[in-house]
C-alpha cells in the first residue's frame, strides 16, 4: 500500500486517537510539572513562562532544542527503520557510544588533512562503527534467532563501559581528569546563527528525506516493509529475509553512531562519560512509538522531546535535577497505554 493509499484509508477515529494520544501526552506532563510548583508557592504562569522561554519561545530556546532534538532525530530515524522491518532495536544509545568512541580515535591518530575531510572522515567512521556494532546483535537474530531487545540492550552496557576506558584510560586528560583532551579546532563542526546551532544539526535535516526515499522508493525499502508486515510471507515470495535484516540492521546502527560522531564534533567537543547526553539513544525511542512508526511524525515528536530536554535547566531550578526525564518516562507509559500495533 502506498503512502497516498494510506492517508486515504485513515479514519476519523484513527485521526481522533493520535490527537487523543498526543493532547494526552502533553497534559500528563503539564499536569505533574505543576504539582510540586503549587507546593513550592510557585507562581505557576512565571515557571511556564520560563519553560517557554528555555524552549520555543525565543531565538536561543530554539537552538537550544534543535541541538537537542537533532540527535533524538537522527538516531531515531535508525531505530524507527528497525522497528518498520520488525526489528526492536533498543541498541540506539551504545551505538552512540560507539560511534563517538571510534570518531574520537580517528581524532587522535588520523594523519593532518583539510578540515572538511577530517569532519567527513569522523562520521563515516562513527557511522560505520555504529552499523558493524549493531550486526553483533543482527547476526545473532538471523544466525541463531537470539532476542534482540535482549541483545541490543546489554550491548549498551558494553559500549558505555568503553567511553569510560576511552574517556579515563586511554585518552585520559594528562591532568587526570575524567575525560579526554578536547578535539583539535580542525575538527570542531562549524556553526550558524549562534555558538550553538552547528551544521551536524543540517545533517539531521538532509537525512529525513533520504530515509523517506530509501524506505518508500527503492526496492530495499520494499523489502524492510515487508519484511515488518509479514516475514513469512516475505520470505516464500523470494525476499531474502536474513540478508535483508542484515542490511536493515547496519544501517540503523550507523545512523546511531553518525548521531554520537556529530555530538562528539558538535557539543561535548572532547571524549567523556555521558557523550551520549541524557540518554538521547532511549529518547530516540519514545519519539519513534510516540511517532507511532511513522516516518512523517518524527520530526514532531524528536523536536517536542527535543523541547523537554532543552528545558532542563529551568526543571531543575524550581524542581529537581533529572525533571525532564521524568517527564519522558511519563511520555512513554502514555505511549504504551494507547500503543496500537
């Protein structure tokens, strides 16, 4: 069924339940933010205001949550192309890692080239880090039909360990501090409009259209459709299911590791627990099933998250630090509370 055939077979009930889920996944945050506000004497208009503020409502609280939503977008768009071929890739944040992890490397032992060729060096290792750590779990589903929730998830754990021995062994800072020495200026993303929006966030932009392309106008994307919709019946019609998933699976990871070799370049500037952010590859998640798979909602739902995370600093000034998080996993149970497959 084609896109166009899709939309004209939408109901009005199926158009009023994603607006009910939407309108409830905003008020439950609204109305839990505004519960320890009123308890503190809080005035309730001048804490929104200033979430407001922090978010959409000025200049800089709108880079403040492009650069936050970009890389809920870009890994999300890898974990939204697992899940439409039925894959569940939870794997999105050690992919991160992982692609930070080895950009960094090509930082510290990569010959003197032209700065443009450095920055397209690092993401194309980190991206094609991310999609060789990903087929660990891939290979595991198709060889041998291991979970891969299981698999991908404690892969996290393991990547996560390698930051901490990049960031505190091997490429420690000579003053002994957590983390690594900063990234040459060479290699640092340049930037537009402030100190901030930098040019890995126009990445973000230019791969919405070439997933949308791949997925629903190349025979590939065919494939990982209907591979989603029906293994079996995919595969007695001559697709090859497992070199397919294969194919799915190295690229959703790579779109993982180029979102961690774009925060390396772009924001924490340097190797370091947390180069991930808050989570960003779990986040990544919530905005694909609160997309509801959806390639065109995407953007909304990273950008909304994207808003709650860049709100952080006025949460934790009249709540608590983490706020926003709690928040998300209050996003996600209404996710899963009107979860339709």
């Amino acid at each position: 069924m084609s896109v166009s055939d899709r939309v004209a077979s939408a109901t009005p009930r199926d158009t009023a339940f994603v607006v009910a889920k939407i309108l409830v996944a905003i008020a439950i945050p609204v109305v839990f933010l505004s519960i320890p506000v009123v308890l503190q004497g809080e005035s309730l208009v001048a804490f929104f205001v200033k979430i407001w503020q922090t978010t959409f409502g000025t200049p800089g609280g709108w880079i403040s949550t492009f650069v936050k939503a970009s890389p809920v977008f870009i890994a999300g768009l890898g974990v939204l192309l697992a899940f439409r071929t039925g894959f569940w890739n939870i794997g999105a944040e050690g992919q991160m890692a992982v692609g930070a992890f080895t950009g960094y490397a090509v930082v510290v032992n990569a010959p003197p080239l032209p700065s443009v060729v450095q920055i397209l060096l690092v993401f194309l290792v980190g991206a094609l880090a991310g999609g060789v750590y990903a087929l660990i779990a891939g290979w595991l589903k198709v060889r041998f039909d291991v979970n891969e929730i299981l698999t991908t998830l404690m892969l996290n754990f393991v990547a996560l360990l390698l930051i901490d021995y990049g960031s505190q062994s091997r490429w420690s800072s000579p003053l002994g501090y957590p983390f690594s020495e900063a990234i040459p200026s060479s290699y640092e993303l340049p930037t537009i409009f402030s100190g901030d929006f930098h040019v890995g966030i126009l990445v973000a932009f230019a791969l919405f259209p070439l997933v949308g392309f791949l997925l629903y106008r190349t025979p590939l994307g065919f494939r990982f459709r209907a591979i989603g919709s029906d293994p079996d019946a995919a595969e007695n019609s001559g697709i090859p299911v497992g070199r397919s998933t294969l194919v799915m699976v190295l690229l959703s990871g790579a779109l993982a590791g180029l979102a961690g070799a774009i925060e390396l370049l772009g924001v924490t500037g340097r190797l370091q627990s947390g180069i991930t952010g808050p989570n960003y590859g779990y986040v990544a998640i919530i905005a694909t099933l609160l997309a509801g798979h959806k390639l065109r909602r995407l953007p909304v739902t990273a950008l909304f998250l994207g808003g709650l995370l860049a709100a952080s600093v006025a949460l934790q000034v009249s709540i608590s630090g983490g706020a926003e998080l709690f928040i998300i996993g209050l996003v996600l149970l209404v996710v899963v509370a009107f979860y339709e497959d």
